[in-house]
C-alpha cells in the first residue's frame, strides 16, 4: 500500500512521504481527464505505443 501511495505523490507532485494524508486525499478526489492511467496497462501494452513512434526525419541547420 505504500509503495502505491508513493507512486501516486510522485505523480501528482505531492511531497512523497508515503502516508494517506489530507493533501493526497485531496489530490486523488479531484476529477481528471477520464482517460485511463498509463500504469494500468499491462506492459505489452506500453511497449507496443513506444517502438511504433519512430523518428522520419530530423530538422538541422
């Protein structure tokens, strides 16, 4: 549990100090985007998005 709590202050740049405490709790009832957290998808998932962006060209000068 608190590895998870952890992860959740780092994310939402809260001071990591992995208690469940009023700032947090805050933080975790406010509305967000809707879309679903990158850490819930399974790590194939995650790979698959990651070696399908690859660089075509680059700009110089």
């Amino acid at each position: 549990m608190r590895a998870a709590i952890l992860k959740f202050q780092r994310f939402a740049d809260l001071p990591m100090t992995g208690v469940l405490d009023r700032a947090t709790l805050r933080k975790m009832s406010m509305s967000r985007c809707g879309n679903r957290d990158v850490g819930d998808l399974p790590i194939p998932m995650r790979v698959k998005f990651r070696s399908r962006r690859t660089k075509r060209y680059a700009i110089e000068g």
